[in-house]
C-alpha cells in the first residue's frame, strides 16, 4: 500500500460516513442496516490507522495524534453498539443519517488542523445536535445553549489572548452540558428519546477543543476554575440520588461523569492528560452503554421512578447486570477501563492540589453511590405485575461485547496505554510538559500546519 | 525452582482462582446454560480447597525463610512516561496467615451455604458475590502497594453492598446495603487520596517499608489512612451500618461483619503500620477512636434483643479493641487477636439462627434453666445511671438520629431545593408540550 493512500484513511472514513448519511437519508434505508456498516467500517477505519506508522500520519493533512485518532476507532464502536441497541422506533432515517453525518463531523472536529475549519465544525456540530433532538421540549431546551456554545466557540477561535482560553472553555461546558449549564443535557435524557440523547451526549465530542493543547488560564484561575468544576461534579452526582424520575437521574449522573473526564483532558501535566484522554474514550464507551441499557429499559415500560423500588431483576437479570458494570466501569472501577485512566488523571496535575484531589475524589466517589442507588432503586424491590422482556440478542451481543473490551481493557490496560501512546507519538508534536516540569505546552489550535 | 517464581505463581493462583471460578459460573448464565446447583456446589468447594493448599504452602515457605525477599514483582501493570503501577505482592507472615484465614473461612462459609441457601432464587449470585470478595480479601491481604489495596478493598465494598441487599424483594436489606456501600465511599475517598499523595510525595506506594516524608505530608496521610480504615472496621462514628447489615443471610453476616470484612480496617492499619511509627498524633487518633468505639459498642450492643446484632456489636468491640492495639504498638497482639476474633466469630454467626434450639437442648440437658453468670460490672453502678446509660444505649447514643436528622435531611432539603430550581428553569425555557410535540417525544414506551 502507497504512502499516499495511507495519509487519507481519516479523510476516507470521514467523507465515507457523510456519503452513507446522505445514502440513508435519500434512499430511506433502515437505520439499523447501514449504521452497524458505519460502526464496523469507522472502527475497521480506526483501528488500521492506529497501526499506520506515526511518521506517516504526521504527514496528514489533518492533525493526528493522541486527542484525534483513537477517537476514530471509539466512534466506531460507539456508532455500532448505538445502532444495534437503539430501539425499533428511534431508528428512523433522519436520526440515524444525523447521527452518522455528526459521527463524521466529531472525527473531524478532533482532527481539525486550524481554527477555521474547527469553528464551521463546531458549528456544524450543534446544528446537527438540535436537527437530531426531537422537534418539541427538548429542541427548544437545547437551542439557547448549543447558541450559546456555538457563538462563544466561534469567538473564542478566531481572537487570541487571555480570553481565548475563558470563551473556548465556556464554549466547550455548554456544549458538554456541565456546570452550570446542565439543564438541556438532563432535559434531552429526560424529554427526548433516551437512546437518541445518548447516542448525542456519550461520545462527549465537544472535548475535542480543548483536547490537543492545555488552555492558557491564569494559575489561580485555572484552579479555582477547576475546583468549580469539581464541586458541580459533587452537586450532580448528589442530585442525580434525589431525583423521582429515572431519565433525570441517569442525566445528572452523566453530566457529573462527563465534568470528571473534563477535568482529566484539561490536566496541563502530561501523565494526567494522557489518563484524561484515554478516560474521554474509556468513560465515553462506558456511559454509552449505560445509557444503552437504560434506552432498552426505557423503550419497554417508559420512564421509571426511582424515588420508588421497580424490581426488575427476576424480570431482566441480563440487564441488571450490564446496568451495573457499565455504571461501574464509567465511575472507574476496579478491574475496568476507567480504573486505570483515572488512576492516571490523579497522579497528574492534581497531585499537587490535595483540596482539588480530594474534590475530584469525593465526586468520583459519590458518582459510584449513585449508581448502586439507581441500579437498587429499579432492578431491587418487591416485584411489579407487569411483563417485562430482558435483553433481545442483538442487545446483548453488542452490549456483552463492550462490557468485556471495557474489562479486558482494564486487566491489561498496557494494550490500551500502548495504543494511545502510539498515536501520540508524532514528530511534530509540540512540547509535552514531563511530570514536574514548570513548563507550559503550546496553546490553542495552532499546530504549525 | 526459583522460590520467588513459586511464591509469585501459587500468590497470583490464590488471589485470582476465585475470581476465574466465579467466571465461569457468570458465563455459564450469560450464555443461557446456568449450572445445576450441584455443579456450582463442586465448583466452590474445589476452588477453595485449591486455594487453601496454594495458601498452605505459601505459610510453609514463608515460615521456612527460602526466600531472599517477601516482596514479589508479578509484573509492571502499566508503564507511562515518568508513571509506572507495579503488581508487586508482599508475602509475610501476616499476609500468608490472612490469605489462609480467609481461604478457610471462605472455604467453610462456602461450604455451609450450599445447604442452607438450597433452592434459593439469589443461590448463584450469592456463590460470585462470595468468589469476588474472597479474591478481593486476598488482594487487601497481600497487595503491596495502595494500588492494588485499593483495588481489593473496593470489590470488598462493592461485594459487602449487594449481599447485604441479598433479599431484593424486601426493602429494608435493600436500603442498608445503600447505607453501608455510602459510608464505604466516604472512606474510600481517604484511602485513595491518600495513596495519590503517597505516590506524589514518595513516589512509591509501598505499604513494606514507609518512605521517610515530611512531617505535615506524612501525618496527613497517616490521618488519612486512619479515615479509610474506620467505615469497614465500623468505628465511631460510622459503627450505624453494621448491626443493619445483618439483614443479609447468616452465611455473608458470618464472613463479612464476623470474620473477614468486619478487620479489613484494622487490618489496614496493621499493614501500613510502619507510617504511624513517627505519627504520633495519628496513633493517638487510632487509639481515642479505639476506645469510644469499644464503649459505644459495648453499652448499645448490651441491649440489642436479637442475636444476630449483639453479635455484630460485639464484633465492633473486638475491632475497637484490635485499634487500641496497633494505636499502642502491639501488632503481634492485634494479628493474633485479629486471627482468633475472625474465627470465633464465624462460628457463633453460623450457629446464630439454631440458637433457640441450642437453648432448648441446654436446658433440657440441664433440667432447668441454666444458672445465671454474668456479673456485669454496671450492674454496680447507681440505678439512675444504669437507666440513664440504658436509655441512650437503646437509641444508639442518638448517632443515626443527628446523622440523619441533622446532616442528611438539610442536605436532602438543598437538593430538593436545587432540583426544583432546575425543574423550573427547564420548564421556563422548554415551555408546555403541545399533542404535536407528545407525538414526536414519546418516540418509546
């Protein structure tokens, strides 16, 4: 195989996955058939230019490296699963052509070489956000922020200075839906199709903008920042016990995970970076099939209460089980994925910082009670009189399949760090700062292409 | 052959054996071909026979003094730039007697279950449940570094959790398997900032040999562990959840609260025992937490009218007074108190639900009542203060009240408050839903 071919892996996937959206969307071809095609295609895609030589993707016109190229393999996965679980009435061919063509621009958006094209992206990429999300609540809900997001990252990219940094960060937690602007994110799981909201907000695509390069705040900015996000990690994952509502609560619960990963990717250290990249990925996968498992549960009675005790594990034993590892695997423990990147978020810049490390740890920790109050509240109990059906074959085959990569991928979490490594190994890549080291990387998008 | 390899090989059996047996259960299930109970009977009986043996020869060794270190390198776990997490096992006497203490412990409670949860809707999950504890047991006893600990001591958490809330169809176990798996959390934030920090300042997590640290660093760590042992060893003032924890069935009631779990705490602070030698303030932490707890548990398990709870107090006495012990420095006293504690326990949990029967057979061989013995020594004390200390003994010296009432409802009463706010925040910019929105919505149920 030619160099030449090879530089245009990412450049293929992309324009292959927008041409399958467009083929969906004219030709109506059901949602499930061509989706798992794009998953297995993208993850196929991936995983081949992961083993490419480093050298020769720094040749790319896009910008390759640790933040954009396994994202490419993990979008694969996430495309898959998400088509082969969503439910039978989500899967129209409007939603599964936006959730392909988004698929697309997520790639894209991570491997963005400057900050104009980022800008059209992250523009693209919250319109596509709303055209996804029902037309009522929800949509209506989502607009002002995914504006709100739009505009500031848009200004954000185009000046330099000390604002840059504040505008792309505030762009960035509306996007994400972190504090304090949670609210169209819990309202999405809560009013929209839950599968389709999770499909939206698990692979966590906004992270891109921030995942190349450290922003440049002000130390004791950075940090009370820092400590804000972690408090409203805390407050969500508390909030996330209270709730009546199971989509809400399960809302609450992904805002307060996603703010976790956040503060990992922004970590300045280079171990920590590193642990908060590979969590973007790790705890994507993770939330993704949570929020899978609660779709399969929800698409089969509607909303459940969790201020009440559902007992559905005689009824669904399988999903009970799946509820509870992937729940598991998305707090970090152990014996999972996420164990061994958050371990790493740890030891990197927030060693430094006890109140911050005992912050983080405290919102991890109590993000772990919430999922066992959720898990309790509707697979324990006394039994309801009501028929339920456990999960179907192709919900179990993709979904025992992620929860075994997750654990597989935290027994031998080398393979993992190996793979990130291996795409972070450019030539060009600008100066890491090395654990300890006073020095700061290169800031914004600039990339030097 | 190499003795290191030999300790490496039956230590890395005797910790994730279980584990694998417990496996292949799950998998049977998942592949829709559960195992008869009689296989799963064999299945538990051989795996901890195994372990046993592995756990055997591993003391032989040990005590033999054939090998050159304790500590054994199974691998590098992860190697990062500038980072490395070390699978790295430390086989001393202590730990080789835990491991064995709890593949026999394991082994009998395993064993005993077989019959007395025959037929039981939760008979599988409660034979992983036990497997994965065992194997996380195994790892608190011999993990070398705060690492892997903390990797055992969660499964511990998170096992203890769901067999407390074995019964799922009654809401009360269910509610204090919550309860215990929240304090857990709250002492686990302890131990895992306390092995960050550990790997900041030292750069090893070793639990062997405590690296020289600052004085503030050190003592900030060593108060730290001492948080983190405090929610498994039930001490003041988190000792609420244990008693409730005995909703679960009598074989997990003997294993976790009696045995094993119940001194996973002051096991922990006999292990890193060697960071407390110039902490001076922490030992004396250690020892002010022994004593109220072994009061408070003394006068409120005196009035417990069930057997199962006295039991579960007593058990919290016995884990105060171990404190004391390694807070004064004995720590040959406290593994040895630890290793007879665990056992007696055991068997007075597992005969805990004939104990009417017992009663019976012993009066009737008696012909009588049996005379009374006890001589409490508050029996000499003024009635006004038996009654007095008899009152607030039967409400627990009001922990669980002022925890609930005062800490719990204020904070629930914010959030709801939050909650609220958001609701209608979400309200006021999603506005009312039209039928036409309800048909896009509702795309499920």
């Amino acid at each position: 195989m030619s160099v030449a071919v090879d530089f245009d892996l990412v450049l293929i996937t992309i324009f292959g996955l927008l041409l399958m959206a467009l083929t969906t969307l004219v030709l109506k071809i059901r949602g499930r058939y061509i989706g798992t095609f794009a998953g297995s295609f993208t993850l196929l895609m991936g995983v081949a230019t992961l083993f490419l030589h480093p050298e020769v993707i720094a040749k790319s016109p896009l910008y390759l490296d640790a933040a954009s190229l396994p994202r490419m393999a993990v979008a694969g996965i996430m495309l898959f699963c998400v088509f082969m679980v969503l439910p039978r009435r989500q899967e129209t061919a409007r939603t599964s052509a936006a959730l392909i063509a988004l698929t697309a621009i997520h790639i894209a958006l991570a491997a963005a070489p400057d900050g104009k094209l980022a800008s059209i992206l992250w523009v693209l990429g919250a319109v596509m956000t709303a055209l996804v999300l029902p037309r009522g609540p929800a949509r209506r809900l989502a607009i002002p922020y995914l504006a709100f997001s739009a505009i500031t990252g848009v200004v954000g990219l185009a000046i330099s200075g000390p604002w840059q940094s504040v505008l792309i960060l505030l762009s960035v937690i509306s996007r994400l839906g972190i504090f304090p602007f949670h609210t169209w994110v819990v309202g999405a799981y809560s009013l929209a199709p839950l599968g389709v909201s999770v499909a939206l907000v698990a692979p966590m695509a906004a992270i891109s903008l921030v995942a190349h390069n450290p922003l440049e705040l002000d130390h004791q900015f950075g940090l009370v920042v820092a400590m804000v996000l972690a408090g409203g990690s805390l407050l969500y994952a508390a909030l996330a016990v209270v709730q009546k509502n199971f989509t809400r609560g399960l809302g609450f619960l992904t805002v307060s995970i996603e703010t976790s990963v956040l503060l990992g990717v922004l970590e300045g250290d280079d171990i920590g970076h590193l642990g908060g990249l590979i969590m973007w990925g790790m705890t994507g996968l993770a939330l993704l099939g949570l929020g899978l498992v609660s779709a399969g549960l929800v698409s089969r009675r509607g909303e459940f209460r969790i201020d009440d005790y559902s007992g559905l594990l005689d009824r669904a034993p399988v999903f009970a089980t799946l509820f509870l590892l992937f729940g598991l695997a998305a707090v970090g423990a152990p014996g999972t994925a996420d164990y061994v990147s958050e371990d790493l978020v740890l030891h990197g810049d927030m060693a430094h910082h006890p109140a911050l490390l005992i912050l983080f740890i405290s919102s991890v920790s109590a993000q772990g009670y919430a999922v066992l109050h959720i898990f309790y509240r509707l697979f324990f109990g006394p039994p309801k009189p009501f028929f339920f059906r456990d999960a179907l074959r192709r919900e179990r085959f993709a979904l025992v399949g992620l929860a075994w990569m997750l654990i597989f991928a935290g027994l031998l979490p080398q393979f993992l760090l190996n793979g990130w490594l291996r795409a972070g190994d450019r030539p060009d890549m600008p100066h890491v700062r090395q654990h300890g080291d006073e020095e700061p990387r290169a800031p914004g998008l600039n990339h030097g292409h | 052959m190499n003795i290191e390899l030999l300790l490496a090989a039956l230590g890395l059996f005797a910790v994730f054996f279980p584990t694998v047996a417990a496996g292949s259960i799950i998998t049977a299930w998942v592949i829709g071909m559960p195992m008869p109970e009689i296989w799963v009977q064999r299945i538990v009986r051989t795996t901890f026979s195994l372990v046993l043996t592995a756990c055997l020869i591993l003391s032989g060794l040990v005590i033999s003094g054939l090998q050159v270190s304790n500590e054994v390198m199974l691998t590098h776990w992860l190697v990062a730039p500038s980072y490395a997490i070390d699978a790295r096992l430390v086989f001393d006497l202590p730990g080789v007697a835990m491991m064995t203490l709890i593949a026999l412990l394991c082994g009998i409670i395993g064993a005993f279950s077989t019959n007395y949860l025959h037929k039981d809707p939760g008979f599988y999950r409660f034979f992983v449940l036990l497997m994965l504890f065992a194997t996380g047991m195994m790892a608190v006893a011999v993990g070398d570094t705060l690492d892997i600990v903390f990797a055992g001591w969660e499964v511990v958490g998170l096992t203890s959790a769901l067999l407390i809330a074995y019964f799922t169809y009654r809401e009360a176990p269910v509610r204090h398997g919550l309860r215990a798996f929240a304090v857990y959390r709250v002492c686990d934030v302890a131990l895992l900032s306390a092995a960050v920090l550990l790997h900041h300042y030292a750069g090893d997590v070793s639990l062997a040999h405590a690296p020289k640290l600052a004085p503030e660093p050190g003592l900030l760590i060593a108060l730290l562990l001492v948080f983190a042992s405090l929610g498994k060893g039930a001490a003041f003032p988190f000792t609420g959840w244990l008693p409730r924890a005995m909703e679960g069935p009598t074989p997990s009631s003997a294993i976790f609260y009696g045995a094993l779990s119940i001194h996973a705490g002051p096991y922990l602070l006999l292990r890193s025992s060697p960071y407390f030698v110039e902490q001076p303030i922490a030992r004396a932490a250690i020892i002010c937490i022994g004593v109220i707890t072994a009061i408070h548990a003394t006068f409120v398990g005196r009035v417990q009218t069930d057997i199962k709870t006295s039991l579960g107090y007593a058990a919290v006495t016995q884990a105060a007074v171990i404190m004391i012990e390694i807070g004064l420095g004995w720590t040959t006293l406290a593994t040895l108190h630890i290793f007879g504690h665990a056992i007696l326990r055991t068997a007075q949990l597992l005969r805990a639900p004939s104990v009417l029967h017992d009663w019976h057979e012993l009066r009737a061989r008696l012909g009588g009542p049996p005379p009374k013995l006890l001589n409490l020594w508050e029996r000499t004390l003024p009635a006004k203060v038996r009654q007095w200390a008899y009152r607030i003994s039967l409400e627990r010296w009001f922990i669980d009240d002022l925890g609930g009432s005062l800490l719990f409802a204020s904070l629930l009463k914010v959030l709801h408050g939050v909650n609220q706010l958001d609701e209608r925040l979400m309200n006021a910019i999603a506005g009312p839903s039209s039928p036409l929105d309800e048909q896009h919505t509702k795309g499920e149920s």
